[in-house]
C-alpha cells in the first residue's frame, strides 16, 4: 500500500464521518471531518510528515520560493506544522523548515505574541490547515502572519472539504494546494 493510500484509509477510519452535522461556522453538512483523531495518530503523524513535506517541496519549486517556516492557527494546523517541520529536518530536504503557532488572540501576558515558535519577521512562510471549509482559518493566520511582518509563500491543506475554502484563500491571492479532497476521499 502507498503511503498516500495508507494515509486516506487512516482519515476514512478516523476522521471522515458522514451522517447530518452542524458545522464551526452553523453551516449544516452530511460530511463531518476531525482531522485531530489522524493528526495525532502516531503513524498518521509520520504519514502527513512526509505526504505534507513532499507536497511543500513541490508547491515551492512549482511557483520558484523557498519557504522558512510553517504554521497556521492553533490548535488544528499544530501536529501538521511540527510533522511537516520534522520531516524537513529528518530527509535532509532542501527546506528546512521552522515550526510555529499563531493563536487566535495575543497573550495577555508576558511578551504579549499571537505567534509562537519559530517565526521570524521577514519569514516566507507556508500556512497549514487542517481542513478548509470556509477558508475563515487560514485567512485569519494569514493576517496574523502578515501583520507580524511574514510573507505568506502559499497554504496547504490536509482536507479540502470542496465547500469552497479552498477557492476564498486562492481568491484573495494566496495560492493553496490539498493532500486531499472530498472527492479523493468519498470517490
């Protein structure tokens, strides 16, 4: 089995539930998706690791950029970005890249950052979403990023839900690739 195949099978098991549901954003749907339960998987981890690196090199040499960091909004975007960070470190790839968090307020305390980790100002930078439905996510690390000075390369999503999300952050000019669709994952 590829590693592609294993990784759809471990979401199908995990993630992907289908039945009537009340989205984050009160939209009802009959597809429900918690990329959590793979995210966290020991060997979902590892998979998306190496799918989401392999998909980021891609994407880069595609549009010609050099990425420096990875991340998006916590807390869903948090095991992509440190799987994809590690598994730049691990291949010895030609981006290697720094993991960060952008939470959804600043601290009220201490340094007082909406972005954690290793982001730096001037950063070139992949944001990462679990799964894009409105694309409202992604958008508003997208603001968060830019406003701290990072310029944002382009997005990367586990599941594209295909409700659009993924058509509003390429809209408002952020190009965004998926390691899997609804259709990839449903047929």
């Amino acid at each position: 089995m590829s590693k592609r195949d294993e990784l759809k099978e471990i979401l199908l098991q995990n993630s992907v539930k289908t039945g009537d549901f009340t989205l984050a954003s009160g939209k009802k749907s009959d597809l429900y998706v918690d990329c959590r339960t793979t995210t966290i998987h020991a060997r979902g981890a590892i998979l998306i690791g190496e799918l989401g690196y392999e998909l980021v090199c891609q994407q880069a040499a595609e549009l010609g950029l050099s990425p420096d960091s990875v991340g998006g909004m916590t807390l869903g975007a948090d095991p992509i970005t440190l799987a994809i960070a590690m598994e730049s470190v691990r291949s010895g790839g030609d981006l290697a890249l720094r993991p960060f968090v952008v939470r959804k307020e600043a601290k009220a305390h201490g340094m007082g950052k909406r972005i954690e980790g290793n982001f730096k100002e001037g950063d070139q930078v992949v944001v990462i979403e679990d799964t894009a439905t409105t694309g409202g996510s992604a958008l508003k690390a997208i603001k968060a990023i830019e406003e701290a000075g990072g310029k944002v390369a382009f997005c990367v999503v586990l599941v594209d839900r295909q409700e659009g999300g993924v058509e509003k952050i390429i809209e408002e000019g952020y190009p965004t690739v998926a390691l899997f669709t609804r259709e990839q994952l449903l047929g």
